[in-house]
C-alpha cells in the first residue's frame, strides 16, 4: 500500500486561514448595528453608555425630538418590518430581507408613550347576598343567600344545627375571594351576657374589609350590650340596632370598617345587595377614608363628652365629699361641746347628791338628838 504525502496549502487557502484568524465572521444583524452606532458617533456629544444593551444604544443617545425611536428600534427586534426610520437623519431606510432576525419567537414589550394612561385590571364581580330574619312567629328564620345559593349552615363544614341557632347568627366572608370564612351562632336571647360579650369579642377581633352578614333568628335583640352595639356599628350598623324589643329580627350586610350596604328591622325582614368591596379595591376613592375620620372623630368626641361628664360627676362628688367634711366637724364640734355639758351635768348631780345626803343626815341627826333629849325628860314610872 502506497502512502500519500501530505500536500501543501494553497495561497488561497492560507488567506482565507488568516482572515478566519484574524476577525471573526460577521453577521447580518452585526452590520446593522455598526452601521447604526458609526451614525451615532458621528454626531458630536453623543457618547454610547456603558450599562446600554449590546444590541440596541441607550435611550439618552436618541434625539429628543424623535421620541418614538426607541420604541422602533425595539419593534424591530420582535416583529421586523420592511423598512425603519433613522433616529438621526429622519430617513426611511430599508432593510434587506438577508439580515431579518430568523428567530421571530422572542418578543420584546414595548414600554408605553410617556403620559398614557396604563390600563386597569379587571375587578372581579361581586356576589349578590340576601340575608332573612324572623321571629318564632313569623317563621323562626336566620338564612344566608349567596348570588340565590343558600349558604347550608346546617350540615358540612359547619354543623350549626336547628336548635343551636337561636340569637345572633354572623357569617364572615374573605373580601378578595368572597367565600365564607367563618359561620357563628350567639344565643343572645337565652344565654344571656356571656354570648352578649362573646359578640362584641369576636366582631372586634375581625380584620379591617372583613365582610359581616348578620341574622338574628327568634329574639335575642333585646339583650345587646353598649359593647355589642359599638362593635355592631364597627362593622356597619347604624342607630337601629339600637332600642330592640324581644320577638324582633334583625338583618344587615356590612363590612368591617365601612358602611353597611343593606340593614332593616322587624318581625320578618330581607335584604338583598352585592357584596360590599374592601377599601383597598377602590384606591381612587377616599370617602371610605374620610368616612373611618368622621368615626374615629365621633368616637373621639364621645370620648370627651363622657370624660367631661366623668369629670363634672367627680367635681360634684368632691363637693358632696366637702359638705360632708364640714358637716362632720360641725358634729365633732357639737358632740365636743354635748361631752362638756355632761361632765357638767354630772358634776352639779354629785354635788346635788353630796348636798341632799348632807341634809338628810342631819335631819337624821337632829332627829335622833330630840329623840333623845325627849327620853331623858321622861320622869320614871313610880
């Protein structure tokens, strides 16, 4: 077998071999951007910034008077099209169609125009609830509707059943996903003031836009505490919670920190509202804001006014507590001077009573000496 001697290059080959080793190959879009950045530097005081993306200058090398150009430049790079304006020249220039971009996958998010409004996400519907009340009477109901579902507190997750749900009945929803989060029942009719103070404990305890249904079923309106009503208001309530009479429903759809969407009163009463939104939903709306001032004012004024009545109430015991001082010294003062006049009442009856034994000895005495003087005088019997 015959070996084949190795054969030497030939010009050609060795030139392209140093071209090869000396600059590497240059692609289609790299002669774009040297194209556009020799453009750039040829302008005077624009310089390229060293934190700009390789493939694109910075924003502060554009012109200010084409605003748009940056915005081109990166719908270029995701959707090519024919030909782009020239951020210098102002000129339409075309683009070979050898130098598009092959890979058309990559999308680039083109920022909006200065002082264009972005767009608002979607709120998410609220729920329709009705909520109905009623007296033993009038039908012995506290039930919860959600967009026409009852809410089924009897049986699942809850287990409220029949004879556990005389009073207060408080359903709480997550405001965001509007689902049901917690399900209470508080005998205020028969359990008397620990349910009343559980209430107000468990309502107070409740975050800010928790949203608060409320039924009283049968009676227990009529044993509310001034806690239980404050805690009520907190969470919606108005004025009519107030004065309630036995045999009296009672409904209400609030959220806690806000107004009350729906609340009515009466042996029979129903309600139905859509869900009320937490504060932090409505941003542009501030009347939620200033709604939580006015409560916190008028609670602040309540305050005053019960500290102010606090006050007049111990200035007028601190008086009482005066007039009482000086009416016990004015009896310490009698009594002291009653003390003297017995001592001398009990001296004149001693010497009353030393003076009366005195006569009465010498009667006695002179008694005694006649007596005498008389048996002396008495002649002798013959």
């Amino acid at each position: 077998m015959r070996l084949r001697s190795p054969r030497s290059p030939t010009a050609a080959e060795m030139r392209r071999s140093r071209e090869a080793t000396a600059s590497p190959p240059r692609s289609p879009r790299a002669h774009w951007k040297e194209a556009g950045l020799a453009a750039t530097r040829a302008r005077p005081g624009l310089t390229r910034s060293r934190s700009a993306p390789p493939l694109r200058a910075s924003a502060a090398q554009w012109p200010k008077k084409m605003p748009g150009a940056e915005q081109g430049i990166m719908e270029l790079l995701s959707v090519p099209p024919p030909s782009f304006t020239c951020p210098h020249c102002s000129k339409k220039v075309q683009i070979p169609k050898s130098i598009w971009p092959k890979d058309a996958g990559v999308v680039v998010k083109t920022p909006s125009r200065k002082g264009a409004l972005s767009p608002q996400p979607q709120q998410q519907q609220r729920k329709v609830a009705r909520v109905v009340s009623s007296t033993y009477r009038h039908g012995n109901r506290a039930d919860f509707y959600l967009d026409g579902k009852k809410v089924p507190l009897e049986s699942g997750k809850w287990q409220l059943h029949e004879y556990q749900r005389r009073g207060f009945n408080v359903v709480t929803l997550d405001p965001d996903t509007q689902q049901v989060t917690s399900a209470t029942c508080y005998d205020t009719s028969g359990g008397g003031q620990v349910a009343v103070a559980q209430l107000a404990t468990d309502l107070n305890a409740l975050p800010e836009g928790r949203v608060v249904l409320v039924a009283v079923r049968g009676s227990g309106l009529e044993s509310l505490s001034g806690a239980a009503m404050r805690a009520l208001r907190r969470v919606g309530a108005t004025s009519a919670i107030s004065g309630g009479r036995s045999q009296e429903g009672y409904v209400l759809i609030g959220i806690k920190g806000g107004e009350a969407t729906a609340e009515r009163r009466g042996h029979h009463v129903e309600v139905e509202a859509k869900l009320p939104r937490p504060p932090w939903q409505e941003p542009q709306d501030l009347s939620w804001y200033f709604q939580q001032q006015k409560q916190f004012l008028e609670d602040l004024k309540v305050c005053e006014d019960r500290h102010e009545a606090w006050n007049s109430k111990v200035i007028m015991q601190e008086e009482e507590i005066e007039k009482l001082k000086q009416q016990l010294r004015t009896l310490g003062e009698e009594r002291d001077g009653l003390r003297k006049d017995l001592k001398e009442v009990l001296r004149e009856r001693d010497e009353w009573q030393v003076s009366a034994l005195r006569v009465m000895s010498k009667r006695e005495f002179r008694s005694s000496v006649e007596a005498l003087e008389a048996a002396r005088r008495r002649p002798l019997p013959p």
